[in-house]
C-alpha cells in the first residue's frame, strides 16, 4: 500500500508540472509572436506618409492651385525682411537690379515727358543742355522712391511700383523707412561716373538700360525689362543688348 500511495503522489507530481510546463510554453510563446507584430513594419505605411507630405501644399499654393480663369490670390502677408533689409542705410545687394531699374524708369520717363513738352518747330525733338542737367540731378531725390513700395511676390520679397506693372497686386506692400534714403545712395552712386548729356545720348539711342544697368548690376538678366525698354521713334534700330 505504501508503494502504491508513492507511486499515485508521484503520477500528480508530474502531471501538474507537465501542465505548468505547457501554460508557460504557452505564454512564451504568445509574448514572442507580439512582440514580432509591434516590429513588423505595416506595408504601405511610409509611402503613404510620403505621399502625404509630398502632396501637403502652403495655403497659397493652395489657393492658386484652385484659382478660376480671371481669378488672382491676394496675398496680406507682411514681407519678411532680413536683419540688413530691415536696419541698413544701403540698398542690400540683392536688390541692386531692381533698385537700377528704377533709376532707369525714373529718368526714361523724365526725358520723355520733357521731350513731349517741346515745341513741335523743334523736329529732333531734343532737349537743351539745360533741361538736361536738371533732369539728370533731380532724379536721385527721396520723391523718386515715392510710388514705390515692397511686398511678398511669387515667394520672395520684391519691389512695387510704375517700373513693375506687372506685380501691381492687391495685397500687403510697405514703403517709406529706410528705403527712400537707401533709394537716394544707390542712385548717387550709380550716376556719379557718368556726364548728363552722355546719359541723355543713350536714352535717344535706346540704349539707357544697357548703359546703366546690363553691364553692372543686372548681367544676369537674359533680356532687357520691357517697362525700362526705353526706346525713342528717332533711336538707332540696333537692339538694346
């Protein structure tokens, strides 16, 4: 009898360890297949997050991704200027061909308004050495920055005024500050090499823009801009470039 008691105590014995073995045998294995799904990487996830942020657009070109024929977006961004666009007495380089152009516009349409203003006896139409001189020293004044302003274009901060038609938008624009005095500098600088009536002879000979501009601050302009294009009935066929 007493074999047989040890004999039945040590048949339990084992089999609740069997059954201990099989629930942790169990167990391990459930941990380690969730484990492998938390570090299988879902297929299709990263393109799609890629899809997503390749087709994530600012609101403006949200904007003009929607627009309609006729439509334009008017942007009330404040232009967004540097330390040196904001706090220096002198035009920042990058802006040198445009300030040029300026200058250009500013003094094309003088000689043009003046030469209109003579009398139809005089056939060359051409301004005495007088009105020459007083033309070329007013155009470096604070008043040829007046129209002007600056204001977030097509991304990047640009200038707005009679030479650039084109960026005559409604929207956020700032003018005034610093910029008619930096206007003043740079002119001044600009003309300081040259006689008024050598100026004069390259505006009658459609060539203002090449003289001032093309071979200085603005080489990188593949064309002259139409709105500088000066060029007079009784000037030299020869294009400006």
């Amino acid at each position: 009898p007493l074999l047989k008691q040890w004999y039945q105590r040590r048949v339990a014995i084992t089999a609740g360890t069997m059954k201990l073995y099989k629930a942790l045998l169990l167990g391990l294995v459930l941990w380690v297949s969730l484990v492998k799904c938390t570090e299988d990487p879902v297929v299709g996830d990263d393109d799609d997050d890629e899809d997503e942020e390749k087709e994530k657009l600012s609101p403006l070109e949200e904007a003009k991704k929607n627009l309609k024929p006729g439509e334009e977006v008017i942007s009330y961004k404040q232009p967004e200027l540097t330390p040196e666009e904001q706090l220096s007495h002198h035009f920042p380089r990058g802006y040198y061909c445009e300030a040029c152009q300026i200058v250009v516009h500013n003094m094309g349409t003088a000689f043009e308004a003046a030469e209109k203003k003579l009398p139809k006896k005089n056939k060359k139409r051409k301004l005495g050495d007088a009105d020459v001189i007083e033309i070329v020293e007013g155009i470096c004044g604070k008043n040829g920055f007046d129209k002007y302003s600056i204001q977030q274009y097509e991304g990047r901060v640009a200038f707005k005024g009679p030479a650039f038609p084109e960026r005559d938008l409604p929207g956020m624009s700032m003018g005034g500050g610093l910029w008619p005095a930096r206007y003043v500098n740079y002119c001044g600088n600009l003309l300081e090499d040259f006689e008024e009536d050598e100026l004069y002879a390259s505006y009658r000979s459609g060539r203002l823009f090449s003289k001032l501009c093309k071979s200085t601050h603005c080489k990188a302009l593949s064309e002259v801009p139409k709105n500088v294009d000066f060029k007079p009935s009784y000037s030299s066929p020869k294009t400006e470039l």
